[in-house]
C-alpha cells in the first residue's frame, strides 16, 4: 500500500512539473509547496524502503536459521549413513571369516579317516552258560499197579519144570529234569537149590518175596 501512495506521489508531482513548466511566471509560494510535497514524498519512500529493507533481513535471518537447520540434519545423515557403512561393511568381513573357518572343517571331516580307538576292551570268553532255572515239572498220572494174587509154590507130586513169572514193569518214576538212572541188572532167579521137602509145608511168599534171598 506504501508503495503505491508513493507511486502515485511521484506522478503527481510530474504532473505538476510539466504544468509549471508550461507556465511562464511561477510564483515562490508554487515553488516552495511542490518542493515540500517532494521533500515529503521522498521520506515517505525512504520509510518504505527502510521498512521493505528491515522485513528482507527478518527473511534472510530465518533462511539462514532454516539453512543452519538443514545443514545440521544433513550432516547428521551423512554421519549415519557413515555409521551403516562401516556395520554393513564389518558384518560382510564377520561372514567371510565364518565361511573360511566352517569349509575347512566340512572338508576335514568328510576326507578324515576314522580312527580307531588303541586299546579294544577285550570280550572275556563265557567258560560257563548260564543255566536255566529249574522248574518242576507236572508229575504224570502215577498209574495203578495191578494186585496180582500171591504165588503158591508147587505142591511136590507136580514135578513139572518152574517157570518164572512174568516181571512187571515197575511204575516209572517222576522227571524231575535229572539224567535217567541206569537200568538194574534183573536178579539170577535160581530154584536149583530150592528145598521141597514133603515134611514142611512150603511158606507162601508174595511176588517181591521170591525174590528176597
């Protein structure tokens, strides 16, 4: 707005420049208020310019604040991105020399013989099985023994030849997991000496009596 009052100041004052110098006589009171309203003008311009001078400097103090603020964040990010090189770079060092000490090893093992142990723990030879616990076994059915009637011995007016009775099998004894026992000879039946007096009467023995000497 200054502005333009002033403008419009100063094509007023031309105006009246080319009007007085279209006159021939000017009087002083003339001369002296144009030069006033000049003076006047002029201050009203150099308050202007005073003032649009003050406002530039206000702006070129907060562009230069801005710009210090702008400098100060740009230089924080370059710091950081310093700092993400040298991570970036000593992480790619840490994993080359994870990979050189893990290949070796991989190689060592899959090329590596096997060793073998020196001392062998020696198997000890088993001189005696080891037997199996005894358990008693279910008795057969023990079977009944015939009763056979008691032998009478001949009566002397038979004087036909003796002959022995037919041996029983004795009942065979319970398999209590021991070896068999070997079989006992069978007795000499010999009836050569045998007295058949008249006067006595023979003793009537049983079937083991005949056999008992």
């Amino acid at each position: 707005m200054e502005e333009e009052f002033a403008y419009k100041d100063i094509s007023e004052l031309k105006k009246e420049f080319e009007g007085m110098k279209g006159r021939k006589e000017i009087s002083t009171t003339e001369l002296h208020d144009a030069v006033q309203k000049l003076a006047q003008t002029m201050t009203d311009m150099l308050e202007v310019f005073g003032a649009a001078a003050e406002q530039m400097q206000l702006e070129e103090k907060e562009h230069e604040a801005s710009a210090r603020k702008h400098e100060m964040m740009l230089s924080k990010l370059d710091r950081i991105i310093d700092q993400n090189k040298t991570i970036a770079e000593g992480m790619v060092e840490i994993v080359e020399m994870v990979k050189e000490k893990l290949v070796p090893a991989k190689e060592e093992t899959m090329f590596k013989p096997r060793e073998e142990p020196f001392f062998k723990p020696r198997l000890e030879p088993q001189l005696f099985k080891p037997q199996p616990e005894w358990q008693p076994r279910s008795e057969p059915a023990q079977r009944t023994q015939p009763i056979m009637p008691p032998y009478q011995m001949p009566t002397p007016q038979m004087q036909q030849p003796m002959m022995p009775p037919p041996l029983t099998t004795p009942p065979s004894a319970p398999d209590f997991g021991m070896p068999p026992m070997e079989p006992t000879p069978s007795p000499d039946l010999d009836f050569e000496g045998l007295d058949l007096g008249l006067e006595e009467e023979p003793k009537k023995k049983g079937l083991f009596g005949m056999f008992k000497k």
